[in-house]
C-alpha cells in the first residue's frame, strides 16, 4: 500500500470510529482481519492523537490569565523587579532570535530585555540578510558598522584588559576599532539567541549580514546567573540577557545609565530564576526520581488501549 491510500483508509476508519461513538457500532471482524498489525497500531496512534487535540483545545477554551505588566502568569509575574521607566540607552540592541528559542518562553530571557530597555528590538528567523532589518540599514547609512556580538576570527575584544593588546583582534592581527572608538553615542548591538548549534547555522546562513558588521566578543570567562536552570556548554558561556548587560557596560558612553541598565536586567533574571524554582519546590515539595519517556510510555499506553478496543473483538490473532 502506498502513503496516500494509507491515509485514505486511516481518515475513512477515523470517521467510521465518531460514528460508532455515537451510535454503538464497531468494525467487523472481515475489516479487522484485513489489516497487519502495524497499520493497526498507525491507527491506533492517529485516534489517540485526535483525542490529545481534543483535550487540548477544550482545555485552551479558557484564556489563561497573565499579568498585564509583564505578560506571565499572575504566580510568576516579575514586575517587582521591573525599572519604574524603561531604561534609555545610546546603545540600540537588536536580538536575532531563532524559532526554537522563540518557543521556549519559559525559559527564555529574551522576553525579559524590551521590559527593561527602550531600545530593544526581537526579529525572529532562521536568517536575515541587512535589507530585511531596519536598524542595519540606518546604522550603515550613518557610516557605521553594526557591532555583532559572536566570536570569530575576526572579532574584536570587547573585555581585553591588557591596554598595549587592546587592538589585536582573536588572529592577534591588528584591528581598526578598539574598545574606546566603540564607545559612541549611537551604536548598533546585534545579539544572536538560541542554543550554541542554533546560533552558528543562523550566522552560517546569514553571510550578508556577517559581512557588513563588526564582530565582537568576550575573552573573559563570566559565571552565569541562568546556570542553575539551564546549564551552558563552557564557563564563558552566558544568557542572552547577560551578555547584553555585559556589552553594555563596555559599549555605553554613559556609565551611570549602563550600571542602571546592568543592575535591572540582570535583576529581574535573578527575580525570574528564584521565582521558578520557589514555585518548582512549592509543586514538588519532595523531589522523586521520574523515569525518562514517562510522556512516550504514557502516549504508547492509550494507543495500545485504543488498538485493543478497535480490533480486539472477536479476533485473538
């Protein structure tokens, strides 16, 4: 059989399955006994689905209520931590967000960056060319070259300490910019978000954009405030918030307003993380060893159960 006959009789038996739910009917023995066991069990998995979607759309039926300040739910609501006025900064930030990183809210800091700072930008994709991004193009038209925060042969140091290799990028060639010359009062930030393996395909496949910026980077390692819910691949590696207050206490001409900004970002992440894991140990008071895939076994368990009322009567094959 092929796929598409295949679909056809999975969605011809999906309907005769509603039907006998409300009609009493079942499948007949000469039907059962046409069928392997495998397109059975294919069966099985689609009615089990359907019955999950179901589920969730009666449960999505009642709009969750969120906190009109911070947008998360009133239980992890964040906005005590929050500036009394959003942070204006010389520095424009811009972050790339991937798709996936998108998703995952709950963990995210990305969210957290435009409840802080004025000039905070999210554009979400797989890659992005400069005529796609307003701010690249404005920064260029100025004569300046966005600063894109990502190591590389070519980056500049941002935290070099040592004041005679300040201008040596990571080759160890001399570079045009240092750190002072970044320093201005109108810059561009770019900041990439997602995992580590997300981040290098969104660089890999945004040559263009690669091309028309600066690439800059820390050199120093940094502890991670994020690192007790959500581990990172090396010590220097930090959060996306992180590494923009970071940036900018080294970019910001002003350092009253990046010590502000620094002090609130990374406030509210910390507001954030204890609050998740406060409400964790209130949920799970006595922390039990789960088995891996109790999800899977869960979802294999009610497709078994529907396998067996759909072609277990009368035929023991």
């Amino acid at each position: 059989m092929n796929k598409s006959y295949l679909n056809a009789i999975h969605c011809l038996l999906y309907f005769a399955i509603l039907l006998s739910k409300t009609q009493s009917l079942s499948l007949s023995q000469s039907s059962e006994t046409n069928y392997s066991s495998h397109v059975k069990t294919k069966i099985a998995s689609s009615v089990a689905k359907s019955e999950r979607r179901e589920n969730e759309r009666a449960t999505s039926l009642t709009p969750r209520t969120l906190c009109e300040g911070c947008a998360r739910p009133p239980i992890l609501c964040i906005c005590e931590s929050l500036p009394p006025l959003l942070i204006s900064t010389s520095t424009n930030v811009l972050i790339l967000q991937h798709p996936r990183e998108f998703r995952r809210k709950s963990l995210s800091t990305v969210p957290l960056m435009p409840l802080v700072l004025e000039n905070c930008n999210i554009k979400v994709g797989y890659n992005f060319t400069p005529a796609q991004l307003d701010l690249v193009q404005e920064c260029l038209s100025r004569g300046q070259k966005p600063l894109l925060l990502f190591p590389g042969p070519s980056a500049i140091s941002l935290d070099q300490k040592d004041e005679d290799d300040a201008n040596v990028n990571a080759n160890g060639k001399p570079s045009n910019e240092t750190e002072n010359n970044l320093q201005k009062e109108e810059q561009l930030l770019i900041l990439i978000d997602g995992t580590w393996a997300e981040a290098k395909r969104m660089i890999m496949a945004s040559p263009t954009l690669v091309e028309e910026c600066q690439q800059v980077q820390f050199t120093a390692e940094n502890e991670s405030i994020y690192d007790v819910v959500r581990k990172e691949p090396e010590k220097h590696c930090i959060s996306t918030l992180e590494a923009c207050a970071h940036a900018l206490t080294l970019l910001e001409p002003d350092p009253e307003c990046a010590a502000e900004a620094k002090k609130y970002l990374e406030g509210s992440m910390r507001y954030m993380v204890e609050t998740k894991m406060r409400i964790h140990e209130i949920r799970n008071p006595e922390p039990r060893f789960v088995r891996p895939g109790a999800k899977i076994y869960g979802m294999n368990k009610r497709r078994n159960e529907i396998k067996k009322d759909l072609f277990s009567k009368g035929n023991k094959s």
